[in-house]
C-alpha cells in the first residue's frame, strides 16, 4: 500500500468505529464497543506492518492532523479559564 491508502484507510476506519462507538453509548450495548475497539486496533496493526511505498510519518500527520486542529479552534473559541 501507499501513503494515499494508507490514509483512506484510517479514515473509513475512524468512520466505522465512530459509528460503533456512537451506537455503543446509544443502545448501551457491549458488542458494538469491542466492534469499535477491534477495528481501531485491526487498522492500527495494519498500518504498522512494513508497507515499502508507504511514508508513515505523512499517515500520521494526515490521520492526527484535522483533531489537533479541530482542537485548536474549540480552545480558542471556548478558552480554559
């Protein structure tokens, strides 16, 4: 794989397990949680395979990036005091 799929990758990955986990705290049910955790961790696991077209760093920054910024903008909109 490359850096691009590497990247849609996460991405679906964070989608799916979002949906799970909105589910789990919605219904209160057990499975969808552990659904969730078992496809962070799988996309996880795989993306720390050796992948030789793949830079790891850029998945990285690609997959963090938007919530560090997303954090930003909530901090400065709603500042800790």
């Amino acid at each position: 794989m490359n850096t691009g799929q590497l990247i849609v990758l996460w991405y679906a990955g964070l989608m799916i397990s979002g949906i799970m986990f909105f589910n789990a705290f919605k219904s209160e049910d057990f499975w969808y949680l552990m659904s969730g955790i078992a496809v962070l961790a799988g996309v996880l696991i795989y993306t720390l395979k050796e992948h030789p077209k793949a830079n790891k760093v850029l998945v990285f920054l690609w997959v963090v990036g938007p919530f560090i910024l997303l954090a930003f903008y909530y901090l400065r909109q709603n500042p800790i005091t």
